[in-house]
C-alpha cells in the first residue's frame, strides 16, 4: 500500500505543460485479487478500481479527488503505525495543497514537486534534470509526524498486517553427503519483511509471538522470520483464531498440515517437522 502522486506527465492542456494526478494504490501478488475486492468493497470508492498487470501482479487504484477523500477520512479516524504514517501526512499536504489551486502555476508546481520529493523515495536525479527548465524547487517545511515506536499492537491489526505482509515459504540448501550424492534441505520459514524504517513493528510482533528472530538484511530490509518446528507450528494456529482470511488463509492452514506427509527419501525437510517432506520435496509450495 503506498500513496503516490504522479508528476512529470507533459500535458497540453495544462498551463505549465506539466500534471499531478494523487492517487491511492495497494499493489499484491494476483493470488490475493479477492483480498483487493474485499477492499474495495469496503471503501465503496472506484468500483472499477482492481485491476491486473500482467501474469502475477493486482492493483488497486483510487485517482479521483472525492474518492481520495474516503480513503483520507478512513485513515484518519484509523492512524497508520507504520513510516506509511509519515507519507500519509505529506499526501494530506499535497492533497489540499493542490484542493487550492496551488498546481496551476509555475512556484506552486514547484512546491508541490519539493514535497513530493519527501514523498515514498526522493526523486530521480533524471527526473530533476528533466524539471530544472521550470526553475529550483524550494525547500518547503513541513512537520512530519514522530513515529511511535511503542506503540500497543492489536491483535487484529497483526492478523491484517501479515495478511498483507507475511509470506508462508521455503529454502533450499544444496549439499554432498558422505557418499558424494548431491541432497537437497529443505527449510519450512514463515516471515514478515518490511523496510529497516520500520523495524520496530517486527519487534513489536516478535514480542507478541514471543518467538523468533528480527534481522536487517544490508540491502535496507528488515525481516521476522520463524525456521523453527514450535515456532511453525504455534503461529499459524494462533493466527488462525485472529480469523485472518481470504487466500492467506489456506495457505496458513495447509502450511503445518501438509509438512509430515512421507514421501521419497532423498528429499529431507530441514525444519524439522519431519524428516522427509512430500509436499516440499515434490510440489513445491511458496506464498
């Protein structure tokens, strides 16, 4: 989920040669379609709004200003927890920014184009490059909302997180015995990923769970990560009293379930949930 503004498209009928579309956007694997149907249901705002992008990617999109409006309005009676917070408070800037007319003229694009840098990631330097024409942008102060990093969790705002979050998967480790056959481990792993900005929401849910590991990857990602046989199997049934649905639901469920079966012994599941695994070995399952 992220919220975007869209800059940098030439258009004739705009003064300055230049547009700013705002726009509300949850991007998912197309597994989880129905979850974005779910959701927008539940806003009621751009009912034509899901769409697919190729093979494996779903999107919905909210463009239009009245509906931006509920999407606003809802996370405002309901605070984001996550650095999104942050992005969202300079959204609401850009919004009503642009609700005054403040993008129809050269200085106020550029305003605009100075906190939409701030926004999600800065800006390309090609991007930049391509503006500079219109002159420099300014730097607009803005008061970004302080994060709290205590904040008390609900249980049912975890259970929608990894719903959204969370991946059900596995990994591989290929090795020689002592024989000089080559065997391939394979390691049953649930994790949550998010950026290093935001590593205090894992630890937050790593304390919930009271199980696990929080690590930061050098790439700026930080991951909660399960490997461990009490660990699998404890998460998932908890999980699954919080009621989380849709597609995740049955991969969470079948998760542990499906491990112990039997099947050829070359293959052997690195878990520990059983020593051999069919479902791994020979179907191969990841969320």
């Amino acid at each position: 989920m992220f919220f975007n503004v869209p800059y940098g498209v030439k258009s004739k009928s705009h003064a300055i040669g230049w547009t700013i579309e705002p726009c509300f956007v949850i991007t998912l694997h197309v597994k989880d379609l129905e979850l974005l149907k779910a959701i927008n249901r539940f806003f009621k705002v751009a009912l034509r709004g899901v769409s697919l992008y190729g093979s494996s990617v779903a999107r919905y999109r909210v463009k239009s200003r009245e509906e931006l409006k509920v999407i606003i309005n809802h996370f405002n009676e309901y605070p984001l927890r996550s650095s999104k917070a942050i992005s969202f408070a300079y959204f609401c800037e850009i919004f009503n920014l642009m609700g005054s007319k403040l993008h129809t003229n050269v200085s106020g694009f550029l305003k605009l184009v100075s906190l939409i840098n701030k926004l999600n990631r800065p800006l390309s330097s090609s991007t930049l490059d391509k503006l500079s024409y219109l002159g420099v942008l300014p730097n607009v102060e803005f008061e970004a909302p302080v994060l709290n990093v205590n904040v008390s969790l609900d249980p049912q705002w975890i259970a929608g997180f990894i719903t959204g979050e969370g991946s059900f998967t596995y990994f591989t480790r290929t090795r020689q015995d002592s024989k000089g056959n080559t065997i391939k481990d394979y390691t049953l792993a649930f994790e949550v990923s998010q950026d290093s900005k935001d590593w205090f929401l894992l630890n937050l849910i790593k304390d919930y769970f009271n199980t696990g590991k929080v690590y930061t990857e050098t790439r700026g990602i930080t991951k909660y990560r399960l490997t461990q046989r009490k660990e699998i199997i404890n998460v998932p049934a908890r999980l699954l009293i919080l009621k989380i649905i849709l597609s995740k639901v049955e991969r969470l469920y079948n998760f542990p379930r499906t491990a112990p079966i039997t099947c050829k012994a070359r293959y052997r599941c690195g878990c520990g949930l059983n020593r051999n695994c069919k479902y791994i070995g020979n179907r191969g399952y990841k969320n």
